[in-house]
C-alpha cells in the first residue's frame, strides 16, 4: 500500500502534493535574483522623495515595514528598473538573519529592493504566491535554509542555494488559494490590530506633545483661544485651571509658569527589582531586546531557571516601562502589560511611583526625541550603548499631581486598549502558527480547517 506521506528536509507532507525545487516554480526571466551591487546605489543616491527601497531593516513578518525606508530619483529608478519589485513577489534576507521573508503586497508594487536582499518572484500559473510564503514562515523551512546558509560569522545566501531548495505544494492551485485565504484571514485580523494600535499609539503621544512638550493649552490661553467655562479639542473646560497663562525661559526653553524642569527620577525608579538565586523562579518567561521593537513585546522566551540567559535578571511588573540602553536608537521599547516577565539587563526599567504617572512616564521616556538623543549619547564599538542612569535622568517639566492624574485618565484606555488587542493578535498568532504546519503539509484539510476555525468564532 502505498504510503500517505513523503518525506522531505522539512518533515513528512502528504503523499498527493508534487515536490519542486524552487527555481522550477519561479517565474524564468526574473526567478530569484540578488539586489542592486553596492556600486550602483550609494548612500549620496537616497533623496527625501522618491521610490522606497526595502532593505533586511524593513522584512516584518510576512509583511514589508515602512518606517524609514531610504528613497531613490525617478531617474535612479529607472536605471535599477531589474531590482522592482511586484505584488506577489517574495523578499528574502541575503545575509544575517536569512530565515527572515516578506510578501510584496499591492502597498508595495513598484519598489526596489537592496543589495542585502533577495527577491523570489514566482510563477502564478504553478504556485500561489501567498501560499508560498506561508511555506517559507514554516519553522522546519526557517531551519532548513539556515543550515545551508555560507558563512559562521555572517550568514548568507545566494541565488543558486535558494534556487535549489525544495517546495513540497498541493497540485491543485485552488487548494494553494484556500490554504493562503485561511492564513490570511488570521493575518489580515493580526494588521487590524497592528494598524489600530498604530492610531491608539498616535494619539496618546500628540496629547502628550500637545500637553508636555508644546504646551498648547497654555498658548491657547495666551492667545484667548480658550476661555474659562468654555472646552476646546481635547480641552475639556474643567482643565482650564490646571494650566498657567504665561510661559517663562528655562534650561528646556519656554515652560508654563510655575512648572520646573525635573527628570523621570520624579516620577519613577530605576531598575527595582532583580532576580536573586531566592527569588529565581522555576520558569523564566524571557523578554529581550530583539524582540521588543517600538512599543512592542513581540515574543516572550520560556527558559528552565538554569537554562536561562544570564542577563534574564531584571523583574518586570504591569505599567513599567522598558528602555533599551544599547543601541538605543533601534526602538527597543515597550510598556509592561502583562505579570511574570524578566526583562534583559540591557533594558532600563522604570517603575511609576504612582499609578496616574505610568503613562507620562512612558510616553516621555520613549518619545522620538528622547531615543533620539539616547541614540546620539551611546558610545561603544560594536555595540553602542548608554547607561541606564541616562534614561532615568530624561528631563520633563514638573506638571501639577491633579494634572498629571487628568492626563492617565485621558490617555489609560487608549494604552489599554493597546494592550488587549496585542493579547488577541498574540492569540490569533498562536491559532495561525499552530495551524500552518498542518495545512502546509497537508495534514489538516481545507473543511477541516473551516470547521476548526468557525468553532472559535472565526
């Protein structure tokens, strides 16, 4: 009897799927290609407006980022016209971290990519291109081609090693199609959240501005906008005596009259708490630099206590803020949501003093000019960095209790509900990568799928 499964380098699939290498599933004019040499772009060719190039920086996880992308001329965009990219194009990272891939989406068409990609443009009439991404997000695939990657140091791959490797694939495109619809559905409801947080994020920090930085209350005053019994935008009329009528000079520039410059030392403490060989728990639910990106806890580890990193120290307890101290500038920040975590030691940790400071704690310590500046102060070789002390001394103006109190309220279920809908993204991503596996290998078919996923709702 002829067996239900065929083994492959990345487990068993089932017997009915065809196996290719990938160059046979690609289209053959411009299957898989590297980018642009350093020759033909160099750093004097970027301008302010142009065509974006996605680089290894901007391959989020089956997306493409567009935070800081460098831009090309039309006219050096059509001198590297080869290195565009389309919608259903795959990038992959050349060197580093070559597991790492991203699908073109229709926000994309029309990009270049760099020379530390590759680009994977397959063929629509063989395979769908959704579809094999999904098959590149498989942990046995990720795996896989980083043991044949060349390099110890620094990974990398080329176009023959990637051209070369095996796609096991269902025959029937239309399974490929309903495969990828069911991924992307718990993807797309992933971005959602992503993309309402994003909003979330953006208006907790324009009040912060507003509030803290510009002090836009008080110029409305100043300048008769807002008089007292009347409310303005995100002024309500009770406010309006929690705010001077003057600015004055100061080291920070112009403050609110009776307002002083102090530091998040007034609001906080620094690093509180640090595991002991007593206080070690069994397990030790991890949270490092690397995967905290821009407000963001992306992935908690799970170590045995001996099994741990030896920086797994810093003890972490809902609203504390994480700052990252080496290379600042990289956005390794976050605020705590959830209990039981350990933070790396190359986190600065603060801990609000009180509950209604939490929220102006974070937004100052992680507001784009404060990681900017903690970026221009690290110093060090390979690994740039700043003490923590330095994060802690952030300067802020000494806004009034009651103030302070009205802007937590404001501002809470704004981050609140920042955090909920990223326990519901960590859910559907757990659903989706549990179910990757066993519809990419065939285990789990299509009704079977839709049946599991119409029981929880979805």
């Amino acid at each position: 009897m002829e067996s239900e499964w065929t083994e492959t380098p990345y487990g068993q699939f089932s017997s009915d799927f065809l196996v290719d290498r990938l160059s046979t599933l690609c289209d053959q004019n411009a299957g898989v290609q590297t980018g642009p040499f350093g020759s033909q772009l160099h750093q004097e060719d970027y301008v302010q407006i142009g065509t974006p190039i996605i680089t290894v920086e901007h391959l989020g996880e089956n997306r493409i980022l567009h935070a800081n992308t460098p831009k090309v001329s039309d006219a050096d965009r059509n001198r590297l016209a080869r290195y565009r990219l389309n919608r259903g194009d795959i990038v992959f990272s050349r060197v580093g971290s070559v597991d790492r891939r991203a699908l073109v989406s229709e926000k994309e068409d029309g990009w270049l990519f760099s020379g530390r990609c590759l680009r994977v443009r397959p063929d629509p009439a063989k395979i769908d291109s959704q579809y094999l991404s999904f098959f590149f997000g498989l942990a046995a695939f990720k795996e896989h081609i980083r043991s044949i990657a060349v390099g110890a140091t620094m990974p990398s791959l080329n176009t023959s090693l990637l051209s070369e490797v095996t796609v096991p694939y269902p025959s029937s495109l239309k399974e490929q199609r309903a495969i990828a619809h069911i991924l992307g559905t718990l993807d797309d409801k992933i971005e959602l959240n992503r993309r309402a947080n994003e909003t979330l994020e953006a208006m907790a920090r324009t009040l912060f501005q507003a509030w803290f930085v510009d002090f836009e209350p008080v110029r409305a005053k100043l300048e008769g906008r807002w008089q007292p019994g009347h409310s303005l935008p995100g002024l309500p009329a009770h406010l309006y005596d929690l705010f001077p009528d003057r600015l004055v000079d100061s080291e920070l520039g112009e403050i609110p009259e009776g307002w002083e410059v102090t530091s998040l030392s007034e609001y906080s403490s620094l690093n509180p708490e640090s595991l002991t060989k007593r206080t070690r728990p069994a397990q030790i639910r991890y949270v490092d630099l690397s995967n905290t990106k821009w407000g963001r806890v992306e992935c908690v580890t799970n170590y045995e206590a001996d099994q741990a990193p030896s920086r797994a120290q810093r003890v972490l307890r809902p609203l504390d803020t994480l700052v990252g101290t080496v290379r600042p500038g990289n956005g390794s920040y976050a605020m705590i949501s959830d209990e039981g975590l350990t933070g790396s030691t190359g986190f600065a940790v603060l801990r609000p003093l009180l509950r209604e400071c939490s929220e102006f704690v974070y937004l100052a310590a992680t507001s784009r000019e404060n990681i900017e500046r903690l970026s221009n102060l690290a110093d060090g070789g390979a690994y740039p960095a700043v003490r923590p002390e330095i994060v802690f001394a952030t300067q802020v103006p000494r806004a009034g209790h009651e103030l302070i109190n009205e802007f937590s309220q404001q501002v809470s279920p704004m981050l609140a509900g920042i955090a909920d809908n990223e326990r519901t993204s960590q859910a559907l991503t757990q659903l989706r990568d549990t179910l990757l596996p066993k519809l990419i290998c065939g285990e789990l078919r299509i009704k079977d799928a839709d049946a599991f996923l119409k029981e929880r709702g979805l």
